[in-house]
C-alpha cells in the first residue's frame, strides 16, 4: 500500500494556503503603498489583525475541536505575546526618543542615565520613575522574541500540568481557564504589576529601526508576516492532526478513558497540545499588537476569549479550515457592525441600531449554530460534498435508523 | 479488575503482576497498560468517529509518549500488522469504514482486535458476550480460546452456556472471595455455590 504525499492526504491545505496567497496579493496590489490605493491604510490594518485572530482560532480549534478543552483562557497568551513584542517596541522607541533629546546636552549621559530617563518617560504615567524588574531584558529584541513564546508556553505548561494531573474535566476546567485569564488581567490593571496598568503599552505601531517607513508600507509589511505565519502554523497545526498523534488527540477528545487503558498518557498529550497552542496564539498577539497600535489588560478579559470560541463554534470546530473562516467572517463583520457603519434598520416604531443589536445577532447566530448546524460554516463544504449528517437524535452511531451512509465515511 | 488496571484504589491488600512481581498499585491506568494488562470492557468503546484502521493502529504496540507518537509514520510492516488483525477479527471488509458504523458485535471484535494489537500479557475481559446473538457469541467464543493460547486471559461472565463453550477453569466469587473453583462442572455441583446462586 502506497503512501501518498502530506499534501495529497489533506487536499483542504492546499486550498486554504492558496486562497490566502490569492489574497495577500491582492490586498498587496489594492494597497495604498504597492498599489492602486483602493484599500485605505487603516483597512489593510484590520485584514492584518484578522489574519492574527484567525491564527488564534487554528489555535483554539486544536485545543477545542481535536483536544475537546474548551479554554476560554486563549486570549490571555494572545496578549501577553503582545505584552512581551509591546515592551521590546516602547522601550526601543523610547530610547530613541530621548537619546535624541539628551544628545544636545553639554555633557553625554551614561548608559545609566539613559536608562533612568527612558524609565521615567514610560513608566510617568502610574507614577513610578524606576525600570521594575520585568522589563529587565525589555533593551533587547531577542530577549523580548524568546520570551514572547516562552512566557506564555510555561505558564500554559504549569496550569496545564496541575489541572489535567488533577484531572479536571469539562466545564470545571474551562472555568478554571476563565479565572486564569481574569486573574492575569487583574493583576495587569494594577499599576505596580510593572505593564503601565490601565494604560498597557501604547505607540506600538512604531516600529524602532524603520521610523522613515510610512504606515502605508508598513501595514502591507505585517500584513505578509501575518499571512505567512498562519500559513506555517496552519501547516503545522494540519500535520500535527493528520497522523497518529491527531487520532488520539481526538480519542481523547472523545473517550478519555479509554485512551488510558490503551496505554497513552493521556495528561502528557493535552500538555503538549495545550502548550503549543498557547504558544502560537502569542505569535498571533506578538503580529496583532503592533498593529492595532496599542494594548492594555481589558485585552484580557474573559469576554474576548468567549468571542474566540464563538468564532470556531460558528466556523465549524474540529476543522482547521472551519475555525479560520469563522475567525475571519465573523470578527470582520463584528467590527463592520459595531462600527457604526452599518445603515440602521428602520422597522416601523422602532429603529434598530446595529451598535447595540449586534451582540443580540451574535449571540443567537452562536445558539443557532449550535443546535442546528454542529459543524457551522465549515458544514457547507460537506454538504456541497454530498455527505450527508445522519439525524442521530443524541443516540450513537451504529447499524439502525441512525446509521452513516458510505459516503459520509469517506468525508 | 477495576483495582487491577487502577481505575480503583482498595482500602487494603495488593496487586502483584509480571516477571518481577511489581505492586500495580502504584501506577495510574496508563502506566499499568503498558506493564502489559488490557482490558475489554461490557460495553464495546471503539472510537466511534475513526476508521476500524485507525482504531488498530492507534492500539498497535508502540511507544505511548506524545513525541514518538508524533513522528510514528505508517510503515508497510504497520500496514500489515493492521491487515492481519483486521482479518483475524474478521473485520478484513470493514477496515476503512467507520468504527460507528458497525453492528453491536462487529465493535466487540474491533475491541478485541484492539487488545490483541496491544499485546497484552494479561486479558481481563469483562462479560463480552453480553447482547450478542448467537452466531456472534460463537466466533467470540473462538477468538478468546485462540487468544488464550499465547497469554492469560480472565473472562467474567455469568452466562453458564457461554463458560461452558469456553471450556476452561472456572473460579466463583462471593463478595470478593473465593468460593470454589475448577471445571464447570465441579463448581456447579459445590453445595455452597448452590447455596449463594441459587438462594436455598
């Protein structure tokens, strides 16, 4: 028996690299700073933070779809990846900033000197004039890239290892993830945490080094990254669940126990998963971050973690595909309606306004889905496939009235 | 069995297994798995979303750590260690359908498929011919003896046809002690099994 190749196995990669190649050009070619400028700055932006919260929801799918963990802690390594690129990017900034300003002064000022008025400068705002200790390594690019990954990597580590040895399941785990992402948050918002509290990190879209860039080219420039790191990731994540790894990720996803008595330590795997995740998703917020220009702890707030499973329940969980459409249809039509752009619905007697509406739609296209459509958008492609869902009613599988047709085996 | 593939802690006592004797008790199930106990539980748990393929080499004998697992690539010989089980489950037309689709007793088969892909030295099997019919139960009967050939196997059931088409010694519990044991036949004539069983 034959192997055929990765790619051949998975058509679905293939497409999904392709279609975003067709659209990073063009995009590219529509932009204000390569092309015919029919794509403003500020839009090009938005598809480059799209890209970054569709590669979140890759993330999210292998933790949720395959892995069955429904963590609605996702968006807390999303920011501090973004915490950890924002304080390498202030800093920087900063010290250009003011070494301009102390290079007119009689006397030179000594490294020390620097580093105290760069201090004072970004930490003024919470009142203190000291570097606290965390941002120790903030000077360095390098420091900040390693621990981008590294930070959120072990804390998902730690709180991975003491809930799944503990062997917290379900909805108390994805509670446990919940106060996870809340305590951080609280934390952050305090001003002696070291982050600027309730300010965050701000002046992000400047990138120390490339000052004489424009915006316009630099938004095209995190627009490539952004897709070319969710094509990566995306290859990773599809090889990661095509093999026997995949398969009993989703054994464990769908009979935990059994998965043990077979032998596999079931703990080990969802911390590898879980890791990994939580390290993509922060390369994620590192590229977001900076080009949403600023970040502070509401970032963090369980709600924003909520929306990511959302979006993969509506695009289509255990789909790497479904999880990125949703990302994207459901977080660019968000921002189109809360926007205020959205032309309001006059119905007679009353006036409905998306700003305050939107949530409503949302919340109940999720309820919805949920209950009609299991597999959301992604079920679309099934569906023009031919394969067809038995009306299994909550009973399972098997030979009777419930049972799968042939074709559906092979989808 | 529970207490053997350390589902359950016991308040007292212990569990010897293998060539040195290692105590089970202080193992977890997965670890207890690999030491070389499988189980077969009442209710047939194949993973239902996955191919009657994907299920046997998910149990094939293997290293069980999340990186080996992650560069584990199908070789011919896994191809073919997967064919044979399929076969000798008979399962050999069903091997790319899904483990859901298949009948009560088809599942029972891949479940035992599975264990011996693991290659247990000890099979506890718990009652597996429950809901079967009766030609099922009978091809059951024969994949057991010939698994017994090559390793322990410990069957619970208490369905008399059934043991007595298995053939082999028969050991009688009562409240987690031993009542009597031998053949079939001497067990059912002992006054005291009589006695618990049949409630004189």
């Amino acid at each position: 028996m034959a192997r055929k190749p990765f790619i051949l196995r998975n058509p679905s990669v293939l497409v999904v690299l392709a279609v975003l190649a067709v659209f990073t050009v063009i995009v590219t070619l529509m932009s204000q700073a390569y092309g015919t400028g029919a794509i403003p700055t500020s839009m090009v932006k938005v598809l480059g933070k799209t890209l970054c919260l569709a590669l979140a929801a890759v993330a999210m799918d292998l933790v949720w779809g395959y892995l069955g963990i429904l963590s609605l802690g996702q968006m807390a390594f999303f920011a501090l990846g973004g915490y950890m690129i924002g304080q390498w990017l202030m800093y920087a900034r900063t010290e250009t900033i003011v070494a301009a300003s102390m290079a007119n002064n009689p006397i030179p000022p000594t490294p020390n000197e620097l580093q105290q008025a760069v201090a004072s400068q970004i930490f003024g705002v919470v009142g203190a004039a000291d570097l606290p200790l965390l941002w120790s390594f903030a000077h360095s690019l390098t420091a900040q890239l390693v621990l981008m990954v590294a930070v959120p990597g072990l804390l998902a580590l730690i709180f991975g290892w003491l809930a799944f040895r503990s062997r917290v399941n379900g909805v108390y785990l994805s509670i446990l993830t919940q106060a996870m992402t809340l305590a951080l948050a609280l934390w952050l918002f305090q001003n002696d945490s070291g982050f600027r509290g309730n300010n965050g990190l701000s002046g992000l879209q400047n990138i120390p080094g490339l000052e004489h860039v424009a915006q316009a080219r630099l938004s095209v420039w995190f627009l490539w990254a952004s897709a070319t790191v969710l094509a990566l990731c995306y290859l990773l994540a599809a090889w990661l669940v095509s093999g026997k790894f995949g398969s009993v990720i989703r054994a464990i996803r769908d009979d935990e126990t059994r998965v043990r008595f077979l032998g596999y330590p079931v703990e080990g795997f969802k911390l590898v998963v879980f890791t990994l995740a939580a390290m993509i998703t922060a390369i994620a917020g590192a590229l977001y971050y900076p080009q949403a220009g600023i970040i502070n702890p509401a970032e963090l707030a369980p709600i924003a973690s909520i929306y990511l499973a959302v979006w993969v329940a509506i695009g289509g969980r255990g789909r790497l595909y479904g999880a990125m459409i949703g990302a994207i249809v459901v977080s660019l039509l968000s921002s189109w309606f809360t926007g205020g752009r959205a032309p309001d619905l006059h119905l007679p007697g009353y006036t409905v306004s998306w700003v305050d509406w939107w949530q409503v739609v949302l919340g109940l296209s999720f309820v919805l889905v949920t209950l009609f459509a299991p597999k959301g958008i992604a079920g679309i492609f099934d569906w023009l496939g031919g394969a067809v869902s038995p009306r299994r009613q909550g009973k399972d599988l098997g030979p009777g009235e419930g049972s799968l047709t042939e074709q559906e085996a092979q989808a | 069995m529970d207490i053997v593939t350390g589902k359950t802690r016991p308040d007292e006592g212990e569990v010897k297994f293998g060539d040195h004797s290692r105590s089970l008790l202080k193992m977890n199930e997965a670890q207890i798995a690999r030491a070389g106990v499988g189980r077969k539980f009442q209710r047939p748990t194949v993973f239902e979303d996955q191919s009657v393929a994907d299920n046997l080499t998910m149990a094939l004998k293997a290293n069980r750590s999340p990186f080996p697992v992650l560069t584990w690539r199908p070789s011919p010989a896994s191809d073919r260690r997967v064919a044979e089980l399929a076969a000798e489950v008979g399962l050999a037309d069903q091997i790319d359908r899904k483990a859901g689709e298949l009948g009560h007793g088809q599942k029972q088969w891949l479940e035992i498929g599975m264990l011996l892909a693991q290659e247990p030295r000890l099979l506890l099997v718990d009652e597996p011919a429950a809901g079967m019919t009766l030609a099922e139960r009978e091809q059951t009967t024969t994949l057991l003896c010939r698994l017994a050939e090559t390793r322990a196997v410990v069957v619970v059931e208490h369905d008399m046809d059934f043991v007595r088409r298995l053939d082999c010694k028969v050991t009688v519990l009562h409240q987690g002690s031993v009542l009597a044991e031998g053949s079939l036949d001497h067990v059912t004539r002992n006054r005291e099994v009589i006695e618990v069983y049949l409630g004189r």
